[in-house]
C-alpha cells in the first residue's frame, strides 16, 4: 500500500476491521481451495496411482 493509498482510506474514514479481511480470506480464499480438490476427488473415484502399480518383488 502505497502513501497515497493509505491517506486517500485516512480521508475517506474507511478502516480496515482484521475480522472482516480473515472471514474473507477464509470464505473466499481457503475454503474453496480446500473444496476443489475435494470435489475433484469425489468426482474421480477409482484407486491412488501407487495402488494400481504392482509392488516390487523381494529377490
């Protein structure tokens, strides 16, 4: 944030609640970052890739 940035919010009176920025960063940001992959993984069932590969034999 630049100088200018920070005097514009300082004139305008328009503050930044550290609760409101962390319920978004969780609702907009980690949530769906968690639920892709998530759903990405519902949606391919099948076995892990290290499941499908033989194990190696014991000589």
């Amino acid at each position: 944030m630049g100088r200018d940035q920070a005097a514009e919010i300082n004139a305008t009176g328009v503050t930044v609640d550290v609760g409101e920025v962390t319920v978004r960063y969780l609702l907009y940001g980690l949530l769906p970052s968690w639920f892709l992959p998530g759903l990405a993984d519902w949606a391919m069932p099948g076995a892990p890739v290290s499941r499908r590969r033989p194990a190696p034999r014991n000589p």
